[in-house]
C-alpha cells in the first residue's frame, strides 16, 4: 500500500491526483442541510455537494457515537475517471515531483482500463491533516456514502491513532513537504538539466526499499553524557589495570593486528556502522554528490520512510475501513436513514471489495487484505460478546467482556499486521478460511502439506501467516558493514542470507550499479549466512561492467 487507499472492486494502488473540479469539506465548515421528508439522508442515484454534506455529518455523529473514532478533520474532492487515472501513475501524493516511470505506469493503467481489465479506485485517501478523500464523480450517492465512511471515518482513524503511522510520519507537514520537493526538482531539471536529475532519481528509487529506518535510531547524547562516558571508561581502566601485563613478551605480529582491529572499530564507530538504511548513508557520507545531489536523495528518502507503515499494516488498514464502513452503513440502514434500494447497491459493492477466490481458483492471486482484516475484526466482536469455550482457552482476556469496540480500538492503535494475526487470528477463523501450511524444501521434488486447520496445527498455521507479513523478515537485510574514507574509500556490503534465499543476479547487479552512481566508488556486496556467518559469495561493481 502506497501513501493512499483505494477502494474498488479489484484494489488499486497508486498516484499522482489531480486536484482540480470543485472542493467541499464537509468536516470542517460543511454542516447543513437535515434529512428528507422521507426520513432519507438521500434518494436516488444523484448527489450535490449538499447531499454529501448531510450524509458526511450523519456518518460521522455515528462514527464517533457508536464506535468512538478520533479523526483528523476532512476535506473531501471530486475527481473525474480521467484524473483517477492520472492518480495511478506515482504514489498517490496530489503534490509530487516528476519522473520518468510515473508515465510509465500511467500507459499501463490506462491500457488495463481501456481493455477492461481492471475497474478504477472508488476513492483515494491521503494520509494528511486535514485528511484529504478524492471521490469519483461517477460513483452513485449510495457508493459516495460507502466510500466516505470507508475513507474519511475508518482509514482516517487508522492513520491518526497506529502507532506506526504516529511514530513514522507527520501527517500536518507532509503535503507542504511534497510541495517544497517537487519545486525544489523542478528547479534542479533547469539548472542541471532532466537527464541529470533523473540519473540521481533512478538511483535512490532503486535503493527506496532499502532506504528506510526500521527501528528508532537512539537520541544522540549530550556533551555533558559523553564527558561522564569518558570518564566512566577511564575510571575503569584504572580499576583493572594490572602492570603484570606489561612484563608478557609480545606476541609475534600482534601489535600490528590489534591495530589494525582498533582502526577498523574506530572507523566503524565513526561512521555508525553498521547501517540499514543506504539512503540515508549515501546521503551523508558520499563523498562525490553535490549539494543538490544530496538533497535529491534525502526527498527519496523521506517519502519513502512516508511509506513504510502502509506496507506493514495493509490487512489492518483496509480492515479497519472495511469494518468502520460495514457497520455504519448498517447502523444507517437500521435507523431509517437509507433506503432498501441504496443497502442493497451497498451489500453488492461491499462484496465486491472483500471477495476472496480460493487457491485454487484461476483468480486467485493471495489473500484479500479487505477480507482477512474484516473477518478478524468481525470475530473479534464475536469473542468479545458471545464467546464459545474454544474462544475463553484461546483468548481469555476478551472472550466475553463485552467490550469490542475497546478492543479493537486498542488492536488499531498498537498492531501491525504481523502482530496482529499472530495476536488475534482465532481457530474458529482458521477453520473458516480452511488455511493450511505449505513446506516448501528445495532438496525435494513436491510440496508438502505441513499443517492444516485442526488442534495439531492451529499455532504453525497463524505463526507461519502471521510471519508472512513480517516484512522484515521477507526484504533483504542489506547493511553498510565497512569503508575506508582514507584508503580505497571502497562501500563494503552484506547481505544476511535467510533460508538460502539469494538475491536474484540481475536486479543485484543493477542494484550496485545505482549505488556506485551515488557513491562515486568501487562497491562489493557479500552474502552471508544467517545462521553460520560464512561467506556465500561476493560480487563487487567491478566484475559488473558498465
């Protein structure tokens, strides 16, 4: 998931959104307007700005009523097909610098399109304050309703209160970021020229995976910490110093080698190595971009930390969205406010969204995030309200309190995705969704089936899915280990080899081939086991070529 969600009957994800046609904020100044004589918050397929208003304020009461969401305010924007379109071709940001494969992309959505071979987003969301919604004008008033309690209450929520997106993006200063950058590229296509800037940008696009941090990096110390480390140190020396040492003959060599060792643990000191984030090293230590260069860079490297949250929470974003909408829509439904003709166009596209084709099915292509994150949060609700005996063994602090909304309120605010299944996935869902493991070892011929859903598999089967959204665990572990800036200045890299899976060799070498484009130097990555610490093997930008 990229810095938006979409939602449509096959997800989307992408964009570069043009803002243009006119503009209502419905949270924020729109407040008129009462229901129909009818009873009805609408009839009909048609809207204006109006009918949207007195919809939006209906599902927002409910939504902070009944099921106690914090939102940021809204503002939402009506796009045409056209611009949706235009919003596939990058990220999704509506303010975003200019590249060569944001077109790219572009042609591709627009031929898929064209053909029929995928349907367009009925929203966008941005991650922002205000929380900014793009709506189709094509959508009918009762999908308006779906996708607004969809995006602006249920994806808005997540995006202020996980504590992924609280630690890892600040959603009041990215879009003037974005603005600053895209000026910022402009400006550099005219002063250097575009086949100059897009050579930095191919680079850092390529490293955007591996430009991120993935854990807080410490606080630096203060003068007065560091004073009161030295001293610490040297008061230690002092206590377990013995002058006997001194009177031990020199080994041969010896000295020479712990030199050399202290220079290399210095140097690594330095330089704060090992370091996760290439990007970030790139950026402060390359010793051939210019200024310019370096900023360039450091923009890359904050979208994609922008990032990184949506790529760990896709099952709990689109989940919490797809339950926030679900019941609302339903709570609309049973307090008179929309019609049985608008429920049932809502149902129809509410399937849509979390259909979910089996393995074994020409369609399938993984498991539907709006579908698995509906489903768990939905028996969630279950456990908390009408446990079964299996549901008390399994989750004993909520089976029966009565008490989900708090529950998944806290689910929302404190998970990821890994953590979540691995917290909450229940037998009674697994049996549901008939999960089982797969072995896969490369010493043999065929698959086997390790784990299936009864009592002897239920843990393999939830720690085996739950690692599978792990992406730490599934995105190479590439790390800056050594360089020495005063001899050959040579970026020395490993790569810690899970379960013997290499890297493919020709996105590798192309890989290094960006890096050696950012660091100006001779560049080698070795691969090491995980587990044993031997080398696999090592291949520098030297035996690449141009």
């Amino acid at each position: 998931m990229a810095n938006q969600t979409s939602t449509s009957g096959q997800t989307s994800k992408s964009g570069q959104t043009s803002k243009s046609g006119p503009t209502s904020k419905p949270g924020q100044t729109s407040k008129s307007g009462q229901t129909s004589k009818s009873g009805l918050l609408f009839s009909g397929s048609d809207w204006d700005f109006k009918t949207l208003s007195r919809a939006y304020d209906a599902i927002e009461a409910i939504a902070i009523e009944e099921l106690h969401l914090d939102i940021y305010p809204v503002q939402m924007e009506i796009i045409s097909s056209q611009q949706m379109l235009d919003a596939y071709s990058s990220v999704g940001m509506p303010l975003m610098y200019r590249h060569w494969s944001f077109g790219k992309h572009f042609l591709y959505q627009e031929l898929l399109y064209r053909k029929g071979g995928r349907g367009l987003a009925y929203e966008l969301v941005i991650n922002s304050n205000p929380c900014i919604v793009y709506l189709m004008e094509e959508n009918t008033m009762a999908l308006q309703a779906l996708v607004t309690a969809h995006a602006a209450l249920g994806h808005n929520h997540f995006f202020k209160n996980n504590h992924l997106f609280r630690q890892w993006t600040d959603a009041s200063a990215i879009l003037s970021y974005l603005d600053f950058a895209k000026g910022y590229i402009a400006r550099c296509e005219e002063r250097h020229g575009v086949a100059a800037v897009e050579a930095i940008l191919d680079a850092a696009h390529a490293l955007m995976e591996q430009g991120v941090f993935r854990y807080r990096r410490p606080p630096k110390l203060s003068s007065e910490r560091q004073r009161v480390g030295v001293r610490e140190r040297l008061e230690y020396e002092e206590r377990s110093y013995n002058d006997l040492w001194r009177t031990l003959p020199p080994s041969k060599g010896g000295d020479n080698v712990g030199a050399k060792d202290s220079n290399i643990a210095e140097r690594k000191k330095t330089l704060k190595l090992p370091e996760e984030n290439l990007l970030y090293f790139l950026e402060k230590n390359s010793l051939v971009l210019e200024p310019w260069q370096r900023e360039i860079v450091r923009i890359v490297r904050v979208v994609a930390q922008y990032f990184y949250p949506q790529r760990q929470t896709q099952v709990m974003n689109e989940g919490c969205a797809t339950f926030v909408h679900y019941t609302l829509m339903n709570m609309l439904f049973d307090r008179g406010l929309i019609s049985e003709g608008a429920m049932l166009e809502i149902l129809r596209n509410h399937s849509n969204v979390i259909f979910q084709p089996g393995f074994d099915d020409p369609r399938f292509s993984g498991i539907n995030p709006y579908a698995l994150g509906l489903d768990m949060m939905q028996d969630i609700q279950r456990i908390a309200t009408e446990p079964t005996a299996e549901d008390r063994d399994w989750f004993p602090d909520i089976a029966g309190n009565g008490n989900w909304r708090e529950t998944l309120l806290d689910a929302w605010a404190n998970h990821r995705d890994e953590s979540f299944i691995r917290q909450y996935l229940s037998p009674a869902l697994m049996r549901k969704w008939r999960f089982f493991v797969l072995a896969d070892a490369a010493s043999e011929p065929h698959y086997e089936v390790a784990s299936i859903h009864n009592e002897r598999g239920y843990e393999k089967i939830r720690a085996g899915l739950a690692q599978s959204y792990d992406i730490g665990a599934s995105r190479p572990d590439i790390q800056v280990v050594d360089v020495d800036l005063l001899g050959d200045r040579q970026l020395r890299l490993e790569h810690k080899v899970k379960n013997g899976i290499m890297l493919e060799e020709a996105g590798r070498d192309a890989t290094l081939r960006h890096i050696r484009t950012l660091w100006g130097y001779e560049v080698s990555l070795a691969a090491i086991d995980a587990q044993t610490g031997a080398t696999l093997n090592e291949r520098s930008t030297s035996q690449i070529g141009e």
